[in-house]
C-alpha cells in the first residue's frame, strides 16, 4: 500500500487554509480508511494520541477490534506510533493519525512535478489572490526598453520578469490574455483593472512611479537614483538595494500591486533574486496584511561577478 504527505491549500468562509494529509496512490488504502470504525479511531487519534484502550473505551468497542483496525491503519501509513511503554511484560503503544486527512489521487499519470523551490508556502500565501482556480488573475508589467516617461530613461530589467514568471508558473497557468505587458502600453491602453506585479524602479517604470507614494519604504521623489527612503528617516543606496511591496492598487478596488524594484536594474534582480530563491526569509514577516514591505541588498556569494542571494535589511511591518 502507497501513500504520501502532501499539503493541500483551500478556502472556507473567505479565508485561506493549508493542511497536512495523506495521499493516497494505490486504492486499498481508501478501502482501509473507509471502514466507518477505522474513521472514527482515525478522527479520535488525530485529536489525541492513544493507547488501544483508551481508544476502545472512548469509542465502546472492544480492544481486539480496535487492535484489528490499528494494525489495518497503521499498514496503510495512516497512523503511527508517538510512544511506547512496557504493561506486565508486554508493549503497549500510543498512536496517532498520521494527517490531518487523506486525498486519493486516482489518475496519478496525471501527476505535474513540480520543482520544490517553486512550491514554497510563502510565495503562495504572498501571491494569493494573483492565483484563482490555479490560473494567474493579473498582469507582469516592465518598464518599456525604449527612452519615455519625464526621464527618458531606457529599462534594463524587464527580462528578470522570467524568473519569477518560472517561480509561479509551478503554481499556475495563464489564461488567453497575454500576461506581460509594457508600462508605456498599460498607460495608453489603462489596462489597471486587474493584480499587477511591476518590475523597476519609478524612473523606468511609470505605473510604479504612480504607486511610489503608498510604499511603506519609496523612492526620494526629488531624485529617484538617489535611493530609498522610509517614514523614520532611514535611507537605502547601494546599488544591489531593492524593494519587495505590495500594497493595495490606487488603480482599481480590491485588486493588489507588487513591487519589485532597485535603484539600478541590478537592484530589481535582487529583489526577484530575494522574492523566489528565499521567500522564507524575506517573507517572514508576511501573514496576509494588504500593505507590506522589505529592503534587500543583493550580494555576490559563490564569487562569480553575479548577484546570487540576498540579506534583508529592513521590514515594514
């Protein structure tokens, strides 16, 4: 008999739930853990541990069924054994389920493997609402390549865009539409109703100049090359220094924008760097909040000339 831990994500009453579970590759096991008795010594286990008879005495059946059933379950891989103790010369164990539940996948050919740096809990929970029925409900905008906006200036980062384009595409397809899109064609077309994930800083893109303003931690609007600046004065001007945000969108109610955007064009691969190779980490502080922010410095670490991980060095909240 087959089963594996598997984490499934779903949704009750408007909130988002992750638990652990069992799922089940090979029928038999279904068969095992569909006994009504062997549902109800799963159900009081995974409450609370127990030795057999206890679980007989809670459940009023007698201790030789519930042995049956626990050897049946524990076969399975649906309970487990937390203690041992020694009864007049005998072992007694204590088990409990296993999960918090079972899912039997009955075509597993069907099966997407999935690369385990994409499937992070963070990223998900971060891009939550981006993701409806496992298709990706916005837009990737990058500042246009070619001279425009009140500087002229030329962006140098849209490419980055693919890496975490690599990151979601784990968790999600796109539908129909053309999911990247150029600031100056967002603009022309005010193509704002929908999530948006901008990438660059205000001087190359001009819908994060736009939303620059709500940013916990944003860029000196007298001179963005200049750096970062928060509300307590602290300031961030290293070349590989980046935002990570997201924040409501001033473009359309009950739509999200995220920020990921340098000083310089290697500053937005920091983030991008930060946001898919350690969500973890820059992510820590994240549970949901619709305002929220870090500060990363990119660094060199295995010494090849290229940014490859980053420290955070702020965090709002």
């Amino acid at each position: 008999m087959t089963s594996n831990d598997a984490e499934v994500l779903f949704e009750k009453a408007g909130e988002s739930y992750s638990s652990r579970v069992k799922l089940i590759l090979d029928p038999q096991v279904l068969g095992v853990a569909s006994n009504p008795l062997a549902l109800r010594i799963l159900s009081s286990t995974a409450e609370k541990p127990a030795y057999a008879r206890e679980i007989g005495r809670s459940l009023g059946i007698s201790e030789q069924t519930v042995y049956y059933h626990v050897k049946r379950l524990m076969n399975a891989g649906l309970l487990e054994v937390v203690e041992s103790s020694a009864i007049r010369g005998a072992v007694a164990k204590k088990v409990a389920a296993s999960s918090s539940g079972i899912a039997l996948l009955y075509r597993p050919s069907t099966a997407i493997r999935v690369a385990k740096d994409a499937r992070r809990t963070p990223l998900v929970a971060f891009f939550r609402e981006f993701i409806v029925d496992h298709v990706f409900n916005g837009y990737f905008v990058v500042g246009s390549p070619e001279p425009h906006g009140p500087f002229r200036a030329a962006a140098r980062d849209g490419h980055y865009a693919a890496q975490l384009g690599f990151a979601l595409g784990a968790l999600a397809t796109t539908d129909d539409d053309f999911s990247v899109r150029l600031d100056t064609d967002v603009k022309a077309e005010k193509a704002y109703d929908s999530h948006l994930v901008l990438f660059g800083g205000p001087a190359t893109n001009l819908l994060t100049a736009e939303v620059n303003r709500l940013l916990p931690v944003r860029f000196d609007e007298s001179n963005y090359w200049a750096g970062l600046m928060d509300g307590m004065g602290r300031r961030f001007n290293g070349e590989t220094d980046a935002v990570i945000a997201k924040v409501p969108s001033p473009f359309a109610q009950g739509r999200s924008v995220v920020v990921l955007a340098g000083i310089r064009h290697v500053g937005t691969k920091s983030a991008v760097i930060g946001l898919t190779r350690q969500p973890g980490d820059v992510l820590s502080t994240y549970d949901g909040q619709p305002t929220f922010a870090c500060v990363v410095k990119g660094y060199d670490q295995d010494g090849d000339g290229k940014v490859d991980h980053v420290d955070v060095l702020a965090r709002y909240p």
